[in-house]
C-alpha cells in the first residue's frame, strides 16, 4: 500500500486499538500488521510520539512468562483527539469516495 | 538477522539521538523480541517482521521532530564549491607569475646559489691555504694567517647563505600562498 496514505492515518489506527483496551507494544504491532500492510516496527515510533504528546499513557505491568511489560492506555486527551480525527477521517474518506465514484460513471 | 544484530544496526542509525531516548527506543524493541520469542517466533521472524531498522530509525526521528542540526549528517554532503575565478583575477595570476614572479624567482635563485657557493668555494679555499702552507716550511706563518682569514670568511658566508636559503624559501612560499588565495578569493 501506498506508504503516503498510511502515515497519516495509522496514528488514528493505534489510538482506536487503544481504545478498546490496555495493550502492549508488541500486541497493537500484531493486531495492525494484521489488518494494515505494515511492519511491526512501524507502531513503536508512534507510540512514542503519541505519549510524548501525551494522547497515551504507559505503564509496567507483570506478565506471566517473562519480564513486566510496558502497557500504553488512552488517555482522556488521547480520547478526545480520537473523536476529532475520526470525524475529520469521515468526512474526508466520504468526499474522496464521492470525487471517485463520480469518475466511475 | 538476530536480535543482536538487528539492535545494533538499529542504535547505529539512530546516530544522534540522547542517550535516554536511544535506551529507551532499544528497551522497548529488545521487548518486542523477547514477546516474540515467548510467543515462538524466532529471533530471524521477529526482526524481519519489524522491517529495515534504518525505516525504523528514520520514522523514529521523524516522530521526534528533532531540530535538523541535531539530526546525523549524511556523509554524501556536498561541499560548497569555491566560485570560479573572474577573467580579471585570472590575468592578473598569470600575469605577474610569467612577467614578475618567475624572472624574480630565478634571478634570486642565481644570487643565493652564488652565495652558496661561493662560500663553500672560501672554505675550501681556507682549507686547502692551510694545509699547504703546513706541509711547506718557509712561509708558515703567512700562510696560516691568509688560511685562518679565509675560514673566518667563511663562516660569515655561512651565515649569509643560510638567511639568503632561509629568506629564499620563505619568499617563495609565501608567493604561491598569495596567488592560490587571489585565484579562489578574487583580486
């Protein structure tokens, strides 16, 4: 897939990933890369960026087998940015479907 | 790839990075690994799957909105290239190299060989004065004091010689100084 669509839109991917749920790096690198057409490594930067502008929170927690990991969880402003993007992806998605359609006919 | 391989390349191009932020990015990759190892992948699987730690270490940056100068420089930078010389500084170079610098050069070259030599010459002289006057009896005495005057001589032309050397040297070089830097600079 074309990489200049997905750069904007992964952020939004991760954070809806985080918003059913707690997660750990390698567990949302699975669930995207196996819908999304990514390498696992490409969600880690974006983790990042999302906690250091503070969209997402981390936290260590004990595993089974191994040692703690580092969970990310959505935080309020995290959520709020979620929605606005989301709408604004909406939108955007329904014009550019409407703008190919046209050319279909 | 292994895990040691694939963390190494990946500490490699994160290049400038503080130190904080690169342990923190391989903390939570060498993580990864060891998840995927947990889960039975094997350490070639894993790194494959994370893709090219240069893409990785580049998105990484990208995230970071680092300020550019931070950013690690690429070795292919171009240097700034020096401007080509005008025609005016070109005659001028050439000029007063063919015309002034080059009779100079070999005219002072002429004089300072001629010191040279015409000191070694006096010192020879001084030499051979003595030794013959030391091996033939009558005129000893003249003969020593004609020979010590010539290798007094000669140590004031050693003198003389080694500032003209000295000054010969010094005036050449500082020439070519100035005419490289009239070609780049301009008159």
């Amino acid at each position: 897939m074309n990489n200049q669509f997905k750069k904007g839109v992964l952020d939004l991917c991760v954070l809806t990933i985080l918003k059913k749920g707690d997660s750990y790096g390698y567990d949302v690198a699975d669930t995207l890369s196996g819908k999304i057409q990514v390498s696992d490594g490409t969600v880690y930067p974006i983790l990042r960026k999302l906690a250091s502008d503070g969209l997402v929170s981390t936290y260590l927690k004990e595993s089974q087998n191994g040692p703690p990991r580092k969970y990310y969880h959505l935080t309020d402003e995290g959520a709020k940015k979620l929605e606005a993007d989301k709408q604004e992806w909406d939108v955007f998605t329904k014009a550019v479907r409407e703008i190919l359609e046209d050319e279909d006919k | 790839m292994t895990k040691k391989e694939y963390l190494d390349k990946l500490t490699k191009e994160l290049g400038s990075m503080s130190y904080n932020d690169v342990k923190d990015i391989l903390s939570d990759i060498e993580d990864h690994f060891t998840v995927g190892i947990s889960a039975g992948k094997t350490e070639e699987d894993i790194a494959n799957d994370l893709g090219d730690p240069k893409a990785l270490a580049a998105d990484y940056k990208e995230g970071m909105d680092l300020p550019k100068i931070l950013e690690k420089k690429t070795v292919n930078e171009k240097k700034p290239k020096a401007p080509e010389p005008t025609s005016a500084t070109v005659c001028f170079c050439v000029l007063i190299t063919v015309f002034v610098a080059i009779p100079a050069f070999f005219s002072l070259l002429a004089v300072v060989l001629t010191i040279v030599l015409s000191e070694i010459a006096v010192a020879l002289g001084g030499i051979a004065l003595l030794a013959f006057f030391w091996t033939f009896g009558p005129f000893k005495a003249t003969g020593l004091l004609g020979g010590l005057a010539l290798i007094a001589l000669a140590v004031f032309g050693y003198a003389l010689s080694y500032f003209a050397v000295k000054y010969f040297v010094l005036g050449t070089k500082w020439y070519i100084a100035f005419i490289r830097k009239t070609w780049h600079e301009g008159l």
